[in-house]
C-alpha cells in the first residue's frame, strides 16, 4: 500500500525524503486557501454540551436513555477536537448500553486512528454483529484495513459499502485508494473513470475530486473553483478538508512526500474534526515523520558501512602493496645469488665428480672376491674401500723392503766369500770361486725366486760359506 510502501522512496537521488518534511512549506500559494474555524458553530456546539450535560442530571431517565445522551455528547467533543473525552463518552454509553452499536462504531474510529488495528476490527466486526445494517461499519473497517495493511480486505468491505450508494463519490475515491494500492494506477483509474461515469444525479461536491484523481482535473483548477465557489466558510472549509486530503495521498503515490506532508497539514488546518479526512491527515504526518526517522537512520546506517567498506578495501590495498613489494625484493635477491648458487652447486657437482671418480678407479683394483660382496652388500663398498687402500701401502712397503733385503744379502755374500777364499789359500782359489760363482748363481736364482725371504736367502748363503769352509 501507499502507506507502508514508503521505503520504495529509497530511490530518490537525495535520500528517502528530499526535500526534507522540516523543509520550508511546499505548496504554491494558488493552490493554498485558510479558512478559520466558524465561532457560530462552535458556540452551538457548546450550547448542546451544556443542555445535554443538564439532561445526565435527571434522575427519571432510563439506561437507554443516558447511554444516547452520552453518545451524542461525544459526537459534540469529537467535533470540537476533544478526543479524549469524546473517547470517554462512548466507553461510558457502553456501560449502560453494552449492545449498543453506533457507540462501537465510533469506537472503531479511534482504535484505528491511533493504529490499534487489532481492536478497532473487534469493534467494528461488534457493530456488525448488533446490526448488519449499519452501513458505515463496512466503510469505516475498509479504511482501518487499508491503514492496517489488509487492503484487498479493504476492498471487499468498500465494495459492500458503495454497492449502498453508488452515487457518493467519496466511496469512489477511497476505492480508488485502495485499489491502486493493490492492482496499480491503471486498473484504478479505469475503475474511478467508469464509476464516475455511472453516476446518475447531481452532486453537489464530490465529482471534482473525481475529476482530479482520475487526470482529469488539476489541482490548481480544483482549488481555483473551491475558492470562486459561492458558499459559505463552514461549507468551503470542509470541502478542502476533504480536497487537500485526497490531493496528499496522490501526491504520496507519487512519490512526493514533502508535498503530501504540507498537504495533509493543509487538510487539518481546515479544522473540520468530525470528518475522517482530517483524522486520517492527522495519523498520516505522523507516519510520515516516523517514516522519516526511521530512513535517515537507515542512511546514515549505511553511509557508515559505506565508509567502512572503502577503509576496509584501503586497507586490504596497502597490504596487497606491502606484500608486493616484499616479493619483488625476495625476488631481486634471490636474482642477485643466482650466480653464487651456481657456482656452489657447480663446484659441488665437480667434487662429486671427483669422489665419484676416486671411488671407481678404488673399486677397479679391488680383487674378484671383494667385488663380489660389495656387489652383494653396497654398504659395505666404502669399507673395502679403505681395506683395499691399505692392502695397496702395505705391498708397496713389503716391495720395499725386500728390494733392501736383496741387496743386503749381496752385500754379505761377496764379503763372506772373500774372506773363505783367502782362509783357504791360493790353491783352491780356481776352485772355490768356481763354488762361490755358482754358489752365488744360485743364491742368485733362488732370491729371484722367492723375492720376499731376505732373511732366509742371507742365511742361506751363510751356510754354503760354512761348508765351503769347513
């Protein structure tokens, strides 16, 4: 509905209300006519007070008769704006009379003015209970369903209350509320054209509503009539009551939510009390002012996460940066080694060459036997690395000492056989060096043989000495 529909005003450029409802007045002057308050009818009004109040005194009335003079007391306070203690009337009308209907009607009317919906249909759905025949009951619960967010209900009631009289353009219009709240401006402006249309006698104000609702007329030239009209000032007042009202909800439609405030409070400056179109302007600023608050904060909600989110996507920015920034110097770093790294890695690979190489000329030399285990256990190449390594310094050291052995032993042969030569004499000499040639000869062969007893073959020679000798 147009009411509850207000925060479709989002999409306003400005914000929710732009203008604002505080801003100053709206409406051009052409279109603005005040009116003051007729005194002639508010001392009648006050007349009627003190006569019926005289009449509560009189002890011989009955019950029904109390409970009626305090219902029309009430409808004299509500049409002085005292509401409180027309309010009051009426529950009082209640206590003498619990079945009285008109007296909940009017109750309705409150309830639903101060927007308790919930009690304002068990009041009305009572006067319909007490007497279906109460038309305005429909008319009035329509309207309260409208405000209570139940439109298409609405309808249903404003339907069974035109079907009354077809010939009262404020049923049309407040049908045409509804309606385009529910189905839209295009089906309630067919239906507003075609009811107008079927109105069959002369009205005396009403049509021109009509007229303006449907785009007929504007609002300037209904304003313009109202005021050349040749009528009185009660009567001109309650005609823009009812003007300025209707002319406030289609600018609500609209859209125009500054308009319609100024001009719901146009409808009330009228100070027509006893019509609905000022009860209704009146509960209708209020909303809007509520609605107003309730968006500004809204705004302001989300003006603040929007300044949340852009300090939010700042930070993540400056972050993104900084880790950026620290891969690009991780990165020239690690460009800057490169070449160091490689270097590294490059005389590593030479050692490994090396201690590659090293270890396959070792194996090369190691015996069959060996190959075989290391074949069979790789764990245990390294040992026989090193035993390999060391049975090669041991040979070198055995051929050494043997080669000094060797001739050691030649050494002591030529000495003992020179002196066994010139022990024996000049005589044997042919002899005896023809013994210690082949002595030698043999010695000779026989170290040749066996290269490593240089102990053995120097005794041996030894001997050889001895017998030659003896």
């Amino acid at each position: 509905m147009a009411v509850y529909g207000l925060s479709g005003c989002t999409v306003n450029n400005g914000g929710p209300f732009t203008p604002a409802l505080d801003a100053p007045f709206s409406i051009d002057k052409d279109e603005t006519i005040l009116v003051l308050p007729d005194a002639a009818e508010r001392e009648q009004y006050q007349m009627l007070l003190t006569q019926f109040t005289a009449a509560l005194a009189n002890p011989g009335i009955t019950r029904e008769q109390k409970a009626q003079l305090l219902y029309q007391l009430g409808i004299i306070y509500d049409r002085l704006g005292l509401d409180v203690t027309a309010r009051n009337m009426f529950l009082n009308a209640l206590v003498e009379v619990p079945d009285f209907p008109q007296a909940y009607n009017f109750l309705g009317i409150y309830l639903a003015s101060a927007e308790r919906f919930a009690e304002a249909y068990e009041a009305y759905d009572s006067v319909l209970e007490l007497d279906p025949k109460e038309k305005f009951a429909w008319f009035n619960r329509g309207i309260a369903l409208y405000y209570g967010g139940r439109s298409e209900l609405g309808i249903t009631d404003l339907l069974k209350f035109y079907e009354f009289d077809k010939n009262d353009p404020f049923r049309i219009a407040w049908l045409y509320i509804l309606e385009r709240d529910v189905y839209g401006e295009e089906y309630a402006t067919e239906k507003i054209i075609e009811r107008r249309n079927d109105i069959d006698k002369k009205v005396p104000w009403g049509l021109e509503v009509l007229d303006f609702l449907s785009g007929k007329l504007s609002s300037k030239k209904m304003i313009a009539d109202l005021r050349k009209a040749s009528i009185d000032n009660v009567e001109r007042g309650r005609r823009l009551c009812e003007a300025y009202f209707y002319m406030a909800k289609l600018a609500q439609f609209e859209g125009q939510y500054k308009r319609a405030y100024d001009l719901f409070h146009l409808s009330m400056a009228t100070s027509v009390t006893g019509y609905l179109e000022y009860r209704y302007a009146m509960m209708e600023i209020m909303r809007l002012k509520r609605f107003e608050a309730v968006a500004i904060v809204d705004t302001q909600a989300k003006e603040q996460q929007r300044k949340r989110n852009e300090q939010l996507e700042e930070q993540a920015d400056e972050a993104h940066r900084y880790f950026e920034a620290q891969r690009k110097l991780i990165d020239t770093k690690a460009t800057a080694a490169q070449p160091a790294f490689k270097a590294a890695g490059n005389a590593a690979t030479s050692k490994t060459s090396q201690q590659s190489s090293k270890q396959a000329a070792q194996q090369s030399s190691i015996p069959a036997s060996q190959s075989a285990d290391m074949a069979a256990d790789p764990a245990a190449a390294p040992a026989v690395g090193k035993a390999a390594d060391k049975s090669a310094a041991n040979d070198s050291a055995r051929d050494s000492a043997k080669a000094s052995a060797r001739d050691s032993a030649r050494a002591s042969t030529r000495v003992t056989t020179r002196g066994s030569t010139q022990s024996a004499g000049k005589a044997k000499a042919n002899t005896s060096g023809q013994t210690i040639d082949k002595t030698d000869g043999k010695a000779a062969d026989k170290t040749k043989a066996q290269p490593g007893s240089s102990s053995k073959n120097t005794a041996s020679s030894n001997d050889h000495g001895s017998a030659k000798e003896d």
